[in-house]
C-alpha cells in the first residue's frame, strides 16, 4: 500500500495486479446477480417456484446486498479494507456452497440472502481500496475506474452468458458453486497483494442498519405479493406503510444519532446525491431487461439455456469495448452529464424495441439482437459518469460510505423497480387470461418493457435537472474523475 501523509503519496508497485483482483471480486458481486437469469427456468422446475416467486432468487440477493451495502461501507472505514473484504469472501463462498446444494426454495433463498450479505461486505471495502491505491495520479484513477465500471458492467452481462453454458451442459447448482473455487482463490491472494488498510476509531449504527434493511425487505415483499393478494388489501397496505415509516425512522435516527450509519451531510457534496439518483434509475431499466429478455428468449422463443447465453454475448462484447476504450473518452470530451442523459435515452429507446418488436414468434436477429445492442450502449454510456457522480468530493475518510451509498442506488433501484416490473407483468398476463397461453405471457412481457423504458427516461430527466455541470475553470478537473 503506498504510504499514507496527508493522503497516499508513494504509489504502490502491486496496485495494477492488485486492481486485477479487486475488478474480479467486483465482476464476481455483479455477476452473481445475472448469471441465474438464464438458469431460471431450470431452477423454477426443480425447486418448485412459482412464476411470480421465481423472482425471489434474483430479489434475496440483491435485498440483501443493497440493504448491507452502508453498513458494509461504515465497517471497511472502521476496521480495514482488507479484512472486510476477505470476510465478505469468506461468507459469500460459504453461501454460495449451501445454494449450490439448495434442497429446496427456501434453502436456496437463504443461500442467496446471504450472499448478498458477503457481497455488501467485498463491494464498498473493494471500491474504497481502488480510490487509495491510484488516488495519487487522477489519470491513473480514470483509468483504475475505467477497468472498475467495465468489470461491473461486464459481471452483469457475462453472467447471463456463463449462465447459459453452465446451465446446458452442466446444472443450474453450478451457478453457484463456481463461486466456491473463485472465492477460495480471492482468499489465497488477498494477504499478498492488499494491505491492512486504513482502520479508524468509531461506533457501528446497528439500529440503522436494522431500520434500512427491513424497510427494504418489507417495501419489495409488499409489491411482489400485491398481484397474489391484492393492492386494495391490508396485508399489502401495511406491508408497504411499513416499510415506508421504518425508512422514515431510518432517517431521523440518522439525524440525530451522533456516528450514524450515513451522514446526511454527505448529501451536501456535488453532484452525488444526483449521482445516486442516476445509478438508481439506471439499475431500474437495466435489471428489469435483463430478465425478461431471458424469460422472452426461453419461455416464448424456446430458445435453449446455453442459445439464450449465447444471444446475448454482443452485449458483453459492446459493454466491455465501451467501458474500457471509449467511454472514458467520451467524459472527457463532453462530461459525466451527457454521457448518462445520452446513456438512458439509448437504455429507454432499447426497450421500447422490446415493448414493440417481440412477438411470439420472433427471432434472434430481428427481434433480439438490434434492442439488446442499444441497451448495451446505453449502459455502457451511463454506468461510469454515474458512479463517479456518486463518489467524486467525498472525504477520504468517508470513501466507504460513498461507494457503499453508490452501489446501495444501484441495488436498490434493481430490487424495487423488477419487483413492480414483474407486479406489472403479471396483471397483464391475468389480464389476457382468455387468449393463447404463450400470448399473454408475452404481453406481459412486454408491458414490462414498456414501464422499464418509463423508468429510464425519467432517469435522463433527472439527471438533466439534477445534475451539475462544473464551471468553466473547473472543467478540466472533472473530465479526469
């Protein structure tokens, strides 16, 4: 680790070979929440899912991981990077050995929750060593984030690629368990290549992480069984009521308390409270296309697990081309705010494609391809400007909070926006209960589409709104974030 005064001065020899394993540990955190995708079906019919619960082993992850996410950030900044980050392992491949061995639903919504709870440990803790290792050089650090977004990016799409090969010629228990060697590899080479870390004196807001996790947990619960009990009933009503006044409580302990779990204050930097807004609405169009494209390609075109993996590897392709070679100089030439306006404008236009030109009986060129590509693009565009947004001006000592609130948008805006997608889904599939079976599953599909294309675009308008541009003195510095 370079040596700390005033900041990280000496840079560190091992920090390229070490962001290596960082951007794995963080491709691996984001893949876990696409590589069941295309596994879903297989897993539906052997545990017995449901179609609306299928959504649970994509939704107990990710529930788990954001709602942790800030407490995950508070405790890299109180007891080390590096020893969160190898706890984080350590759970995460534990977790993921009891999903790959799920005997049934349950087991494996508990093997997800709790991979999630490693992956909120490894995130902030791995984003938070990326800033001190190449803080010292700021074309450096545009570089390192570079890598760090494509490797997201990258995890999300992949994921669903791996998914597809692993799914077809071997089982969906191996969706997780490929877990298990890669996180017994992290933990070998983590000692060599990461240093303690900075550790600092300070309390952990228990009650806060509590209030934030469960209002979480409550508010997805509450819309993903509205469709079965009603949105007119009181278990849905209360359910909803809850979880909104427990994140309300979250707030105002957070006001008060004296070390609280976020600072309110932080929200008072530039540009980040908007930048978590972006990440938010950019997950929110992002995850929900994703999934139901799988579902599309394998419930309505029959498309096999490992052709549904393969149809989507152009995304892969374009993501990882972008996010490492273009992108970066797309910032610097027009700045973070166009790039994401532009990004979800492109993610919103891919699912209206969707929403439009995805008939039962369509095929991977006409109907796939052309939608998925512009999506790619989009979030290839948006992802990097927005997480710098989110973390850019944020004190040294609150870097773990900043990368633990950034991936908290992101998660969170998943996990809420593909609860109301799926909602949605399936009222319109009920809704066209008296057509052809595979029609009204599509239709549902695409209303989907619809609303996700909704989401994105209101992001793009948010960020024209929310977003600040930086005065003319101080471009420069903004196009090297």
């Amino acid at each position: 680790m370079p040596t700390q005064v005033q900041g990280l001065t000496q840079a560190d020899p091992r920090r390229w070979i070490a962001l290596a394993l960082l951007c794995l540990a963080n491709f691996m955190v984001i893949m876990d929440t696409s590589i069941i995708g295309v596994a879903l079906p297989a897993i539906k019919e052997a545990l017995g899912y449901s179609q609306e619960s299928l959504q649970w082993v994509f939704n107990a992850y990710v529930i788990f991981f954001g709602g942790f996410l800030l407490l995950g950030g508070r405790l890299s900044d109180l007891f080390g990077q590096k020893r969160m980050f190898m706890w984080g392992f350590i759970i995460l491949t534990a977790a993921s050995l009891l999903a790959g061995l799920a005997w049934n639903d349950i087991a494996l919504n508990i093997g997800r929750a709790f991979q999630g709870f490693g992956s909120a440990l490894i995130a902030p803790s791995a984003l938070t060593i990326v800033m001190m290792l190449f803080n010292g050089d700021p074309k450096e650090l545009g570089k390192a984030l570079g890598f760090w977004g494509a490797s997201a990016a990258a995890g999300g799409s992949a994921g669903v690629f791996l998914g597809g090969v692993i799914t077809e010629w071997w089982s969906w228990e191996w969706t997780f368990l490929i877990n298990v060697p890669v996180g017994i590899l992290a933990l070998i080479l983590s000692p060599g290549l990461l240093a303690k870390g900075i550790r600092r004196k300070g309390s952990i807001d228990i009650v806060g992480s509590v209030f934030v996790t469960a209002a979480l947990v409550l508010i997805v619960y509450g819309i993903v069984t509205a469709e079965h009990n009603g949105w007119g009933a009181s278990t849905t009503i209360w359910t909803l009521i809850s979880g909104i006044a427990l994140f309300i409580l979250f707030i105002i302990v957070q006001a008060f308390r004296k070390e609280p779990l976020v600072p309110l204050r932080i929200f008072k930097v530039p540009n980040l409270a908007a930048g978590n807004i972006a990440l938010l609405m950019l997950s929110g169009g992002w995850i929900p296309l994703w999934y139901f494209l799988n579902l599309y390609m394998q419930q309505v075109l029959k498309f096999s697990a490992f052709k549904g993996g393969v149809a989507l590897l152009p995304m892969t392709i374009v993501i990882a081309i972008f996010m490492i070679a273009i992108t970066g100089k797309l910032i610097a030439k027009f700045g973070v705010k166009a790039n994401i306006v532009v990004g979800l404008i492109a993610l919103g236009g891919s699912m209206i494609l969707f929403s439009t030109n995805t008939p039962v009986d369509g095929t991977f060129l006409a109907n796939v391809l052309p939608a998925s590509l512009l999506g790619a693009l989009g979030m290839s565009l948006a992802y990097i400007p927005s997480m710098m947004s989110a973390m850019n001006g944020a004190k040294p000592e609150e870097a773990g909070l900043a990368s633990g609130l950034a991936n908290t948008s992101y998660q969170i805006g998943s996990a809420i926006s593909l609860a109301i997608m799926v909602a949605i889904a399936a009222t319109t599939t009920s809704a066209h209960a008296g057509d052809d079976p595979m029609i009204a599953l599509n239709s549902g599909f695409q209303t989907a589409f619809l609303w996700s294309a909704i989401v994105a675009f209101a992001g793009a308008l948010l960020t024209l709104i929310c977003i600040r541009s930086p005065k003319k003195g101080n471009r420069g510095n903004t196009k090297s974030m």
